[in-house]
C-alpha cells in the first residue's frame, strides 16, 4: 500500500483525511485550522485563497469569478444576478440609487 501524506503539513495519512476542491489529501488537523468551506459550493478552500472576507463572506475562487463581481464605485461584493451593469460598469444598487457613478 503507497502512503500518502497530507499535502498541506506533510504528516503521513491513516485513514481518516479529507479531501480539498483540488483533490487534495489533508489531515483533519489541517482540514480544521487552514482551511475553510466556501459558503457557495461548500467545497474546502485555503484560508489565504479565500474570497469575500473581507465583506462576511467566505468564497472559494471559483464561486467568486463565477457568481460575484465587485461594485465599481463602492467596492461592494455583490451577486451577479443582483449587479446592475452601466456603461461596462457592475454597480450595486445603493450606487444606482445614490446617482454615485464615475463617468456620468
């Protein structure tokens, strides 16, 4: 039997591990402090690969490109099927509603 050790701190494997978004091995140590799930697909994600944080949210970088975008005036995180688009420009709605729009 080949042994396999946690991708993330190198300690050897039983069998109990978790599996990431890449499909890589980690120990449940690992699983538990360097990592964390993405609220939208649930899938584990490297705490330094993380996006929306900084807006309570936690994404993996798949979710984030595909189903969020930034407000380009405010910053904002918001969902696509939410963002407004004006001139090439993603914009939220307090953005659209405060008349707040870079160019106009």
């Amino acid at each position: 039997m080949e042994e396999r050790n946690c991708a993330c701190c190198g300690v050897r494997l039983t069998d109990d591990y978790v599996l990431t978004a890449n499909d890589e091995m980690i120990c449940d140590d690992c699983a538990e402090n360097e990592y964390t799930r993405c609220e939208c697909c649930n899938n584990l994600v490297y705490n330094s690969d993380v996006y929306g944080e900084d807006y309570d949210h936690i994404l993996c970088h798949t979710c984030y490109e595909e189903y969020y975008t930034n407000c380009d005036e405010c910053g904002d995180l918001i969902d696509r099927d939410n963002a407004y688009v004006l001139d090439e420009q993603s914009l939220c709605t307090s953005a659209l509603r405060h008349g707040n729009i870079s160019g106009s």
